[in-house]
C-alpha cells in the first residue's frame, strides 16, 4: 500500500506541475511512480525475470529524467528508454522462446506503420536513431505478446503483453505529437498511458495477485 501511495503522489504531482508549466517540479517528481514500482517488485518472487524487469524499471528511471531535463536531450532519454526495452525483451525471452509467427507479424505491422508515419514527416539527424528505437521496441513488444497462449502464467502473460502495448502507445503519442502534429493533450496522455505500461510490466513479475 505504501508504494501505491508513493506513486500516486507523484503522479498527482507531475501531472500538477505539467498543467502549471512548472519544470522543475516535474523533474523532480517525475521518477517517483517509477520508484515505487522498483520498491514494489521486490515483493515478486526472485528469478531470473525479476531481475531483467528491474534493470528496465531502472533504465527507464534515467529515460524519465533526461526527458524531462531542461534542454533537448531528447537522443540520451531514448537511448535509456532502448536498454529498458532491450531488459524488458530479456525478461520475456527469460521463460519463452517460441518463434509465435502471429505476435511477430502483429508487432512489425505496429512498428511499421508509425515508423512510416514519422519517417515520411521528415526525422532529419534522428532518423536513425528512431529506427534502431522503433525496431527494438517492436521486439520487445512481440515478445510480450509471444507469452500469450503458453505454459507461462496467464495472468503474467496477459499484464506483461498489456504492459507492452501501454509502453509501445506512449511512445507512438511521443512521435507524433514531436514529429507530426502537436497536440495540448499530448503531456497527460503520453504520461498516462506510459505509467499504466510500467505497471503492467512490472505487475506481470508477479504470477499471482498480490496480497
């Protein structure tokens, strides 16, 4: 219960300093779900998936602050975000290796079409980066969605592929509104759904409810 009170907080908080513009503010409670999420995995039980879910947990701690840093340093906070998905892709490889044909397919077709979508409004410098981005995600997302249907537990698999797709969203949302058209809701939509997908990533460690 202390680690849902810590990151609703935060939350609560962050999406305060974003209505008022106040910077640092955000800076400085923006890790704070992220945080109580690390705090919580500890109660999962320990394994080699745990360990993999923590490390991503904590890449995307860094991804959180260099995004919201004053300052572009928008390259430094993907390439946090990238480790986190390369650890999250580890977990999920941790416990199935099936080849799951339909996950992949389903991935590279979402990875595709934003991709497409960015690319043809023009990435300048960050062209690369942002494909190496959109490539690795799209991994990380079909492995999610490859524990789906196996002797991994459902309840798992289900909040890990939910998780993914929450993660692979917000970053969509963060493409277009940086590439393609801004919109005001963007902020509180792109931190929202993220929020969701780190929880569903980190939930998925447990394979059974909670207590």
């Amino acid at each position: 219960m202390g680690w849902l009170v810590l990151a609703l907080m935060g939350a609560a908080t962050f999406m305060y300093g974003l209505s008022v513009h106040a910077t640092l503010l955000c800076l400085l409670v923006k890790p704070m779900p992220v945080l109580a999420l690390l705090g919580w995995l500890h109660d999962a039980p320990p394994g080699e998936y745990r360990r993999w879910i923590s490390l991503g947990l904590i890449f995307s701690l860094g991804g959180d602050v260099l995004l919201a840093w004053p300052g572009d340093l928008f390259v430094f906070g993907l390439g946090a975000f990238l480790l986190a998905h390369l650890a999250y892709l580890k977990a999920y490889l941790s416990d199935c290796r099936r080849p799951a044909l339909v996950p992949l397919a389903a991935a590279l077709f979402i990875g595709a079409l934003l991709l497409g979508i960015l690319v043809s409004n023009g990435l300048g410098p960050l062209l690369v980066p942002v494909i190496v981005y959109g490539l690795v995600i799209s991994a990380m997302l079909w492995r999610a969605l490859a524990r789906l249907g196996t002797e991994v537990p459902k309840r798992s698999a289900l909040l890990a592929a939910a998780g993914a797709l929450g993660f692979v969203f917000s970053d969509s949302l963060i493409g277009i509104n940086r590439f393609v058209a801004p919109f005001h809701a963007a902020p509180y939509l792109i931190i929202i759904s993220y929020w969701l997908g780190q929880w569903g990533i980190t939930a998925s460690a447990f394979p059974q409810k909670p207590h």
